[in-house]
C-alpha cells in the first residue's frame, strides 16, 4: 500500500518534471505560432488606409497602381497618366477635403448629406482625376472605377526601399532600410568590437599574469549586466555629443554612435567566449610549439589561434547576434530615420527600434500592428539562423576533437 | 651549433612578441578603462542626484523633479514576479535535462529550444508577452503579463546554471544514494540538490540582475510612462527604473530638466547590478570555502 | 665527451622538493635512459636540459645545468635558442592542429627560415630520419590528425629533427602507443643516435634494455645509480635497483 503510494508520488513528480522541461520548447513554439500568425496577415491586405478608398473616372485605361506609384503620385513625383500605363494627361488629384474648391457649403448640405453626390460629379466631369476618399461617402450609383491595390507581396516588404507605415492614402511598408540598418550598425559593432575583444581575450588567456587577470575578468563580466538602457543613456549624454563635435554633423545620432554603443555592450561576451575558447588549447600543443624554438607569442599566433578558432568565430557570432537584437541602446542613439545608410555619419533605424517606438501606436490588428510583427518575424529568424550556426560550429568543435 | 650567444632569429622574434604584447596590454587596458569609465561617469554624475527624497518620493513637475519610489517599486515588483514563474520551473527543467531525460531525440530538442530562446532578442519577448499574456489571455498591461514575459525570458539563464551545477557533481553520489534504495527523486531532491544548491542559487542572483534592466519585453506588456501611484494588485501598471530611465532620457516633457533625474536613475539602476554581483561573487566564494572545509 | 652534464641540481615545486641534488653527465651520441617509478623524479629532471619547467609557476632550481658546455640557466642564454638545440618528443604524441608538412616546417619557420626549397628538403628528409616519408609523401597536405597514434609520434619526431638539434629528449615517447609501433620507434632511436644524443625516459625496462647504453635509476627524487646499462641490469650494485628491476615495487 505504502509502496505503491510512493510509487505514484514519483511518477507524479516525474510527471511536473518533464512538464517544465517542455516550458522553453513550447515557449519558441508559440512565438513563432503569434509572430507568424501576426506577420504573414500582411500579405493578405491592400496598403490602402483602411475605411478609404481610390477612384478614377470611367474612361481612364488605369485600373490597378501600386503602392509605390500611389506615393509617388501623392508625393507629385508622378504626375501624369502615362507614367502608370494610362494616357498621356496630367494626374488630377482629388482628396476629400479639396471638395471645398468645387462646391458651397450650401451644395455639399447640411451634416455634407450631398457629399457622396458631388463626388459621383466630381469623378464623372473629369476623366483625368484620381479620386482618394472615405468609403462613407461612397454613393451607390458611383460613376467612377474603383483603384485596385495589389496585396503586399512578400518581395515588396522584404526590397521595398520605403517604410512610411501610416502615411495616407497607401502606406508604404518596405523593411529593406530597416534591415540594412539592423546589418550596417551591427556590422560597425563587430568591427569595433572583434579586435579590442581579441586582443583582450588574447591577452587575459596567455599574457596577463595571474593578478591582473584576477582583477580585469570579474570587471567585464560585471560590465555585461549593466543593462542596454544605462548603455543607451550613456551614449546619449557623452558619445553622440562627441560624434557631432568631432564630425560637425547637425546631429550626432547616427550609425557610429549606434554601433560604437554596440560594440561596447557586445565586449564582455566576444572577451569571455573566446578567451574560454583559447584556454581549452591543450598543454602539451603549447609545450610542443615552445619545445621547438617558438617564443610565447609565436605559439600564440600560430597554435593557439587555429586551435580555437572555431570558439572564436562562435564569440563573433554570438556578438554579432547581441548586437543585431538590442534594442533600447540603439533606439536612444540611432537617430531612426528609416533611410538606406550610406555612411555610418547618417541616422539609421534598425529592426527591433522600429518595433519598440511604433507598436504603441499601431492599432491593434491594423496593417501597421501586422507590419511590426513581420519585422518580428524577421527578427527571430535572424537570430535563428544565428543560433543555429553557432551550434552547428561548436558541434562540429567536438566532432574535431 | 653554439647557442650561448642570442641567434640573428631570436632578436627579430622578440622584437614582434615585444610589440604584440604591448599591443595587446594596450588595447586590454584601454577596454578596461572604456568599460570603467562608463561606470565611472555614470556613478559620479548620479551620486550627487541621491537622496532620501529621491529615493521615496513620487516624480513631480513633468519627471524633472521628486524621486522615483514608483519605479522602484515596479522594478522590485516585476523582479519577484518574475523569478516566482523563473525559478522554480527553471529548476525543475533544469533536473529535467541533466537528471531525468534520457538521451533522446526530445532532450536534444529540448536543449536546442531552451538555446533558442535564450538567443531571442528582447524586443520579441516584448512582442509576445504582448499577445498572448496581455490580449490572448487578457491580463492587460499588468504586473502579471510582464512579470511573466521577464520570467520566460530568464528562463534560460536559470535552467543552464541548474544544469551546469547539477552536472558538475558526481555521479558517484547519485549511484550511491540509488544503491541504498532511495527512489529517483529522493536522491535528487536530498542528495543531488544539496550540492548543487550554491551554484543554482548563484545563477538565480545574476538572472535577477539581468531581469531588472531589461526594457524592452515590459514596454508593450506592463510599464506605464508616467503613473504617481503605487501598485494594489498584480493587474495594475506599474513604472519600471529601466523603462523610467529611457523615458526622460529621450522623451520626456523636458529633457534638459529631468537630466538629474535620468543620471539618479541610472546610477540606481548600476548599484542593482553591482549588488548583485557583489552578492553573487560572495556566495560563491562563501560556498566554495564551506566545500573545501568538509 | 659529455653532451649534458649536471652538478648537484635541486629543483623545488613550490615547498615539494622533486629533485635532490642530482650529479650525472650523459655522453655524446650515446642513447641514456632514465627508469624509475613513477612520480620519482624522471620528467621533472628531463624538463630541466630544455628548460620547460620555466613554464610552471613557483618552480625554484638550484646547480648547474651544462648542455655542450653552456651553462644553461645563465642569464644571456635565450630559451628559443637553446630549445632549438635541444628537441623534445612527449608522451603522447601531440601534432599541431595543421597539415603533416606544416607540422614538420614548424620549427623552421618559427625559428626565421623562409627559403622554400630548403624548408621542403628539410621537410623530406626529417620525414624519412623518423621512417614516416614513405607512409604519408602523399599526403603532405592532409591535416596531422588524420594519422594513427603511431605515425602522429613519429611526425612529432620528425618535426624535432626538423631544425637539427643536438640532443633529443624523449619523454616515454612509445607509452601511448601499441606494440608494432613501439618498436619501429626503438628501432629509430637505434638510426638516430649517430648524429644525435639520446635522453629518453622509459617504465618499461625492456625497452630501456633494448634501446640504451647507459641507464640511469631514480628513485624518490634521488639519482640512485648509473650505469651501463648491461650492468644495471645484471649486476646493480644498490639494493633499490635489484628491487625495482626485479620488479618488487614500483
Ligand atoms: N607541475 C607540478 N607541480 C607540482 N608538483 C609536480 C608537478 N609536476 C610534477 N610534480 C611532482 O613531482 C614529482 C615528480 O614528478 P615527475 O617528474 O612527473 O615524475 P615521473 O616522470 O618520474 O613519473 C611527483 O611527485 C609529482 O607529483
Ligand atoms: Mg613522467
């Protein structure tokens, strides 16, 4: 009796064990299950504001635009028919407000009960207008030709050049500035922070002696818990200050004081990979290199350095993979404007910066809201494919051994 | 032959070990001195920012002025909330790799997730505490939904220092325990977890550390911008000191004004995590002595 | 004449005194081996003629060291230099993560050679001192791990030879390995010291029957006696050598 109640306990307690082990698994999945079901709703929506619609006059060959061209014609970039496969007239535009410009106030009526009328007028008489209202107004007997907005496909989002998420009357949801930023930063990041974490690594795993290390390791550990935004804060007050003095910009918020920033906060991690990686070198390499005639650096640079190589790309992977999904640091110093960087002296807005200063005021289930967590869903797979890279590298580490 | 006078090689190889080396003391010292003079920076500006009254008072006249006692609190309540979800299932997963998964397809699934989540970027964490804590589940913007987002995203860290610590102990206590007829979980919980009990504990400290600071996952899920009260109930909003810190450092009504402000802010915010490591190290050294004396 | 000769040295492990006061000298061209059980002292003494116990913190070293006639630990005597003169094969053979010819040209190169063709007939002929050239000139480039244990010590071998130096030290250099090759190795030593001098350190005494001319005993830290080796072993004149050889302890 007694036996098998115990018997029961274990299986029970078995039982919450591995239903705690199975937490982080079904954690991923369903982020992937929310941010997939958010992001792919993109595709199945017209980038036109919701509760609005475009309209041309009968005659005009022109039934579908895109996105891009509606901008561009709003923006009076385009400005005739021709330039969208229409004939060769100048493009009208017509936006609600501009009613005011054709008829009274008497005309349009009390509480604008007439409006839907005047802009069936308003779309008849001109066959070169490109009629942009809300759907209220839409009469029953419109005698225009609704525009048709292709969907978002997925090469829009991902080659657009333009992320304008709220702008009227089609918003404009190209990541590939975002993304590019996330890279440019990042990849200033790495750069800054490779060499210094190297040679730091190099130094703390076979040059230091035992006292100094003693000191400088807990040091930049305790550096890597200081959180992104006290990073973010500091790089604020002092560096983007100093990038605009020293470059006389306008402003100093821009790539380098992101990836500066960056750089500083991806150190402790590249520092204590790749000096872990350097001290996992086996005595007796050291010893056969030193027994040959080679001094302590040579055996550094040529058996120490190949021998961990592989911990050392792991170091630059993970640093890059740190750098590529911060957040806060590079919101506060980035500048977020969202343009293609060309230099690191220009603002540029990454990724996960664009999520945090948005979702606040997307509508909750709108194209916007949906578009923030595409850029999730792009987010996750880089890290991802980051991860994935890393374990397969350290894999194949033992697999050498 | 003769090698009692230094060799034409040997001079131009120390000549390139004595530049490397500096080189390398050079750029080791200079990221030292970077990284202390962040701290540095950060400490002098802000000590002068401390006080009582900044410490337990609510923010007054648009944030440039009063204390932050609001994001104190949120910070403290959303650092227990978290490691109450954190903590024990983290443990549990934890003897759930290293003690109870046989080595299976699931245990390699299991690890490779659990390294997965660890790599997801905070800004997703902040994404999908949204959606499934605060809409799917309706908790709204809450002590609870952050505290839960902040707990899945310590996860990781408590479940590898549990099973670093659980599998630095030797299976000859657990063979042994095994051979005097305890069950499974009796030599877990009374032998195995004993011993490892320092380190987990270790590992519990710093992800507190890591909790505290992190901004990004409680923006969409808990913090409020600016809210003069303190919490009643785990469904209310709270401030949080990171969230506070980036608020009137970047947006705040006048930024110029509450600088005092973010620099007490941020000097408190890196007090936390000297703390913690402080506490940490400690417990590690105290645990290691007691080790050594038995 | 004497390759390597000390007086008296005393070496300490921090508080451990490892070596106690040890006087011996070991010949030119001659193949001496050390015996003794283990942890009495034999690498530790070994590691002392390349200065490789430089390498461990709070190691203290007190006698003279003389290799060729140069008084190894004075202060002008840089240790590239000298480890450049004295080669060293360990125990388990431990190539560089690299290809086989690189391996072998390690020395060279980090010692200043830069000419190609001399590094490659180096390279060759170190290869066929240590019986390997025919085995693996076909596969100069492949990585050293892909050789068995046998033809990894060899390698390591070779890349001794590779920047000829006069004496050659071999810590136990066959333990690790299995029988066919352990005797391609004695029969190596055997080619190898007519142009070099022989240290080489063994627990197996048949081996250092085989091998050497002169054996030397160690017990405890204590150079306990040294002899030719036909002596040692059929007439020892100190009873700790009849034991041991005789294989009552160790
Ligand atoms: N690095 C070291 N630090 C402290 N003691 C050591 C070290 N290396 C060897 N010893 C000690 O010195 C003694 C001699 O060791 P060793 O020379 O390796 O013996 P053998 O090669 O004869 O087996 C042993 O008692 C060993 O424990
Ligand atoms: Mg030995």
């Amino acid at each position: 009796m007694k036996r098998n109640f115990h018997k029961l306990g274990e299986k029970l307690i078995e039982g919450v064990i591995t239903a705690s082990g199975l937490v982080t698994s079904i954690t991923v999945l369903l982020i992937v299950f929310y941010l997939f079901k958010e992001g792919l709703g993109i595709f199945s929506q017209t980038p036109v504001a919701e509760g609005s619609l475009l309209a041309v006059n009968r005659q005009n060959q022109v039934s579908e635009l895109s996105a891009a061209q509606v901008k561009d014609i709003f923006d009076q970039e385009i400005t005739n028919w021709q330039e969208v496969g229409g004939a060769n007239a100048p493009i009208k535009l017509f936006e609600i407000d501009d009613i005011t410009a054709y008829y009274t106030e008497e005309q349009l009526g009390p509480d604008f009960a007439f409006l839907p009328q005047r802009i069936n007028e308003v779309v008849a008489k001109d066959p070169h207008i490109l009629a942009y209202f809300p759907d209220e107004y839409l009469a029953h007997n419109f005698p225009g030709k609704r525009i048709e907005l292709a969907n978002i496909s997925l090469g829009d989002f991902l080659a657009g050049r333009q992320w304008y998420p709220t702008i009227q009357p089609a918003v404009q949801l190209g990541v590939l500035p975002l993304i590019l930023g996330t890279l440019w930063v990042s990849l200033g990041a790495i750069l800054i922070a490779l060499p210094l974490g190297l040679a730091t690594a190099i130094y703390l795993a076979e040059i230091a002696d035992p006292k100094v290390r003693n000191f400088l390791k807990p040091v930049i550990e305790l550096l890597a818990g200081i959180p992104s935004v006290v990073y973010g804060f500091f790089g604020l007050v002092v560096i983007v200050p100093l990038i605009q003095d020293v470059f006389g910009l306008p402003v100093g918020e821009t790539a380098l004081a992101g990836s500066i920033v960056l750089g500083i906060m991806a150190l402790p991690t590249i520092i204590s990979v790749s000096e872990d990686a350097m001290r996992t070198t086996p005595r007796a390499m050291k010893e056969a290199s030193l027994a040959l005639g080679a001094n302590k650096w040579q055996t550094i640079y040529k058996v120490i350095i190949p021998y961990s190589v592989s911990g050392i790309s792991t170091a630059a992977i993970l640093g890059i993979g740190r750098a590529i999904g911060e957040t806060m640091a590079v919101l506060m110093v980035t500048g977020n404007a969202s343009v293609i960087p060309h230099t690191f002296l220009e603002p540029v807005r990454t990724i996960p910066a664009t999520i945090a200063a948005e979702l606040g005021e997307a509508p909750q289930g709108g194209i916007h809201y949906q578009a923030l967590f595409a850029l999730g869903c792009i987010l996750f797979l880089m890290t991802l494919a980051i991860n994935l890279t890393v374990d397969f590298v350290s894999a194949k580490k033992k697999e050498n051994r | 032959m003769a090698f009692g006078t230094p060799s034409p090689s040997h001079k131009s190889k120390k000549l390139s070990q004595s530049i490397a080396f500096f080189v390398f003391r050079l750029l080791s010292f200079s990221v030292v001195a970077i990284l202390l003079v962040i701290l540095g920076f950060i400490l002098v500006q802000g000590i002068s920012v401390i006080s009582w009254e900044f410490l337990t008072q609510m923010p007054r006249e648009g944030m440039t002025e009063g204390g932050i006692l609001p994001a104190i609190v949120g910070t403290l309540w959303l650092v227990v909330g978290s490691m109450l979800f954190a903590f024990p299932i983290g443990v549990l997963s934890g003897i759930y790799i290293n003690e109870y998964a046989k080595d299976s397809w699931l245990k390699r699934f299991v690890k490779l997730m659990t390294n997965n989540l660890a790599g997801v970027p905070s800004i997703v964490f902040g994404l999908f505490g949204m959606t499934l804590f605060v809409n799917q589940l309706g908790f709204g913007d809450s002590i609870l939904a952050g505290s839960l987002t902040l707990g899945l995203l310590a996860l990781p860290v408590v479940i590898r220092t549990t099973e670093e610590a659980l599998k630095s102990i030797d299976n000859s206590f657990r063979v042994g325990s095994l051979a005097l007829g305890a069950t499974k979980w009796q030599t877990t919980s009374r032998v195995v977890l004993p011993m490892a009990f320092p380190n987990i504990i270790t590992g519990l400290i710093l992800s507190i550390g890591r909790v505290s600071g992190e901004t990004a996952p409680i923006l969409f899920t808990v913090a409020a911008y600016f809210l003069p009260k303190l919490p009643n109930s785990i469904f209310d909003q709270v401030m949080a000191l990171p969230y506070h810190l980036y608020v009137i450092s970047t947006s705040g009504t006048n930024i110029e004004a509450s600088r005092a402000m973010a620099y007490g802010t941020a000097f408190v915010l890196i007090v936390i995590v000297l703390l913690v490591n402080l506490l940490a190290n400690w417990l590690r050294r105290y645990y290691g002595k007691k080790v050594k004396m038995n | 004449m004497n390759s390597v000769e000390t007086k008296d040295v005393h070496l300490y492990y921090g508080d451990f005194h490892a070596l106690k006061g040890i006087t011996m000298a070991m010949r030119k061209n001659q193949v001496t081996a050390f015996i003794g059980p283990s942890g009495c002292g034999k690498s530790t003494y070994l590691r002392c003629f390349n200065r490789m116990n430089d390498l461990i913190d709070g190691v203290k070293i007190e006698g003279d060291i003389l290799i060729d006639g140069v008084d190894i630990y004075k202060t002008n005597i840089q240790v590239d230099d000298l480890r450049k003169h004295v080669g060293m094969v360990f125990q388990k053979p431990n190539p560089f993560p690299k290809s086989i010819f690189e391996n072998v040209a390690y020395g060279l190169r980090v010692n200043g050679t830069k000419d190609k063709q001399f590094i490659e007939e180096r390279v060759e002929r170190s290869l066929q001192q240590a019986a390997l050239w025919d085995e693996v000139k076909d596969k100069l480039k492949k990585s050293a791990f892909e050789l068995s244990g046998g033809q990894q010590q060899r390698l390591c071998i070779a890349r001794a030879l590779a920047i000829e130096p006069s004496v050659l030290l071999m810590d136990e250099p066959a333990s690790a390995l299995d029988p066919l090759s352990t005797a391609k190795i004695e029969e190596l030593i055997h080619q190898l010291k007519e142009n070099y001098t022989i240290v080489i350190v063994t627990h197996n005494m048949q081996q250092a029957g085989r091998v050497s001319d002169h054996t030397a005993f160690f017990y405890l830290g204590e150079l306990v006696e040294y002899a030719k080796t036909k002596t040692i072993f059929t007439n020892p004149k100190d009873q700790r050598t009849q034991n041991y050889i005789t294989g009552r302890f160790g």
